[in-house]
C-alpha cells in the first residue's frame, strides 16, 4: 500500500472514515430491528401491566441478561476475537461444541434451580413455577448472539439483519396478542422466548446448508479444552454489562421496592436507542479495527484514529440530546403512572455514554488477547458498581443508583483506555513503517 501525498492525506483518511460508517449505520440499522422491541412493546406493557407487574418484567430480563453469559461462558466473544485467526470449517466445529458446552451448563443450573427454587425465588421476586422460563430465555439468547457474532465476521450482512428481522417480529407478534388476551407479564416472557427460538433455529438452518455432509465431522479433539480456557480468563470481562444491570435492579428491588425496579427499568428504555447506535457502530468498528491492527500499513494508525475520534466527539452529543428528546416524547408514550421515571433518564444516558466508551476501547485488548486484564478490570468494576449502589441507593434512592451505574464504567473506560494505549505503544508503533509517521 502507498501512503498518499500529504496534501490529500486528509480526505483520504475521511474516505476510510465514511466507510466504516456504511459498515456501522448498517449494523446500526440490523440491531434496532431486535433492539427498539422493548420500546415498541413498552406503551402495551405499561397500559395493561401494573407497576409492580412491570417489575417483575423487568427483573426477568435483568435475570436473564445477567444468566446469558454464564450459560453461553461468554464464546459469543470467542467467535469475534478468534475468528480471524481459523477457517470456515474449523469455526463451524468451535459452533456445534458451544452449542453442547452451553446446554450442559443450562442443564447443571436448572438442576440447582430445582433444588433451591424456594430461596432463589424469593431473591429474584419471581415466581416459583415460572424460574424454568429464565433458564430456557437465557439459553436461547446466548445462543442467539453466538450466531450473531459468526454472521458478522462473515460478513454476511443481510442474513444478520434478517435474523434480526425474524426474532423482534415473533417476538413483538407474540407478546403483544398474549398480553392483551390477558396473559400479563407471562405473556412477554413467552412471546420473548418464542423470538429467540425462531432466531436462532432459522441462523443454524442456514449455517448447516453451508456444509450438507455432517457437520458433527468438524468437531475436532482439544476443541472443547481451547474454549474452556477461553472462557474462564475471560468470563468476568464477558459478564460485565449483565451483572452490572443485574446488581441495580436487584439491589434497588431489595434496598427498596420492585416499584422503584420498575421506574428504573422504564427509565432505562430511552437511553436504549443510543445502545443502538453504540452497538451498531462498534459491530462495524470490530472486524474493520482488527483488519488494520493485523495489517499494519501505513494511513491504517491515522484512519482508525479518526474512526475513534469521532465515536468519542458524537456519542455525549447524542446521550444530550437523547435526554432532552425523552423528557419531551416520553409523557406521549408511556402511562402516566410511570411519569417518575423521567427524573431518571438524564443520568442513566450518561451512563449509557460510559459504557459505549469502554466497549469501543476494549477492542484493542481483545484483539491482543489481553483476556486477563479485561477480567480483572471487569471484577474491579463489578464491586465498584455494587459497593456505590449499596452505599447512593441508601442515601440518594433508585438516582443514586442511576449515578452509581456511570461512576463505575466512567472507571472501566478509563482503565481500559490506559491499558489500551500502553498496548499501542509498546506492540504497535514499533511495528508500523517509517513512512506512516507522516500521518
């Protein structure tokens, strides 16, 4: 690759930039079909669920997010990080044995689940005979996005969007007609896991027709033994975000009530469309930043400096407006037994900012398989996020526990940036040919 003259350095490096944003409005677009469903489904939900149903709505998906990557021991991320690194086939043998790893693990939890229904019920504020309905969601998810990930590096773009497609519209279909029939907030959980079932089966479908003479062939010894150590020098990293959501909603419905749980949860549906966007943008991001990492050609540095830069610069931008736009909109959409939720909505978009910035930055430690120091960071996160909610939500009710959410990816991010530049420069630049200092 030759570098450009340096007077058109810069309109070649925002020629890069905009390409990464087609890669990145697409999958921003692919993820709002899944991702604005609980916004779509939440004037149905708050006109005929009462505010403690809400929560208990709520906490299943809380529950169920935070279940998602213990059950599939986070190797939705094992896809993207490795996949550079191994052929079609070998990645289909790496599929079927995750697939078998995580329905033993769903199978050991249900069993403790069993066991100790009575007290894990009364944690979670959830019924006794319905905790089956967590464990079988949570699974289907995981796997859901373990499918996901492998069409992205595939780039198989509008098969990810299509099974996108195909989930949110079950799943909407499914919880609309069953909650207005009067099935409550157990219509919701069924219509959910009927979306994720119909994903995921269609997404294998099409992966087994890519390789009709048995794919169980591909399944290769030592295998299972890579994805173990994977998963357990990553898991913590894995299970950040999820356990984050977990500890504030289950603090706040224990420190306090599920009602708070339920204004929380409410509050936190705007700030969901700017996850959109981060998500979308960062699914583009992935694949395009570790191309350039592993290439190292001249311009590449400077492209994905720009690529950053503005991430960095339209990202508050966005959680500002976003705000604004909640307070104004939100009275039109959601009942107004939930209009104290609003006070929320200001502090948890930060919050959403926080996190957007740590999810972009850890790219560059999971392409170097610093696994180690993304689970350390993650754990320090973890009790951080549960020792400011225990201590603000006592104090400041369910806003301390919104602010305690952006303390503690405000300290991820800034970590995890640390960690990242000291990785650029001591692996990277050295790297990288003379000429490209130009840029």
């Amino acid at each position: 690759m030759v570098l450009p003259d340096s007077t058109c350095i810069l309109p070649y490096i925002m020629k890069k930039i905009v390409n990464l944003l087609g890669h990145g409005l697409f999958y921003t677009a692919a993820v709002s079909i899944e991702s604005l469903a609980p916004f779509i489904l939440a004037p149905v939900l708050t006109h005929y669920l009462s505010v403690f149903d809400y929560g208990v709505w709520a906490l299943f998906q809380a529950t169920c997010a935070f279940l998602r990557p213990l059950l599939g021991l986070t190797l939705d991320d094992f896809v993207r990080i490795r996949h550079h690194r191994h052929s079609r086939e070998s990645m289909i043998g790496y599929l079927i044995a995750i697939i078998g790893l995580s329905g033993l693990v769903a199978l050991a939890i249900c069993a403790l689940t069993i066991l100790f229904a009575a007290p894990v019920s009364q944690l979670l504020h959830f019924p006794e005979h319905w905790l089956w309905a967590i464990i079988l969601c949570s699974w289907l998810h995981a796997i859901f996005y373990m499918l996901l990930a492998y069409y992205q590096f595939e780039s198989r773009k509008s098969r990810f969007a299509l099974i996108h497609f195909i989930q949110a519209t079950v799943t909407l279909s499914a919880s609309i007609l069953l909650v207005m029939a009067g099935w409550g907030w157990s219509g919701a959980v069924l219509g959910k896991i009927a979306g994720l079932f119909c994903g995921s089966l269609m997404a294998w479908l099409w992966i087994a027709r890519l390789f009709p003479g048995g794919i169980l062939s591909y399944v290769k010894p030592g295998l299972f033994r890579e994805l173990y150590a994977f998963s357990w020098r990553y898991l913590p990293s894995g299970m950040l975000f999820v356990v984050i959501v977990f500890t504030d909603r289950l603090l706040l419905a224990n420190l306090r009530d599920v009602q708070d749980t339920s204004l929380f949860s409410v509050a936190s549906l705007f700030p969901m469309a700017l996850m959109i966007v981060i998500q979308g943008y960062i699914f583009g991001w992935q694949p395009w930043c570790f191309k350039r990492l592993a290439r190292r050609e001249p311009g590449d540095l400077a492209e994905m400096a720009g690529g950053a830069g503005l991430f960095f610069i339209a990202l508050p931008i966005g959680g500002f407006i976003l705000s604004w736009g909640a307070n104004w909109l939100g009275p039109y959409v959601i009942d107004a037994q939930y209009k104290g939720a609003f006070a929320y909505v200001f502090p948890l978009s930060m919050a959403m900012v926080a996190q957007g910035f740590y999810y972009f930055t850890q790219t560059i430690l999971q392409f170097y398989q610093r696994l180690s120091t993304l689970s350390w960071i993650a754990l320090f996160t973890m009790l951080a996020n549960f020792g400011l909610n225990f201590t603000l939500i006592e104090r400041y009710g369910t806003l301390g526990s919104c602010w305690a959410t952006v303390i503690a990816y405000s300290l991820a991010f800034c970590l995890t940036a640390l960690a990242a530049l000291n990785i650029l420069r001591k692996e990277y630049l050295p790297t990288l040919p003379k000429e490209s200092a130009r840029v």
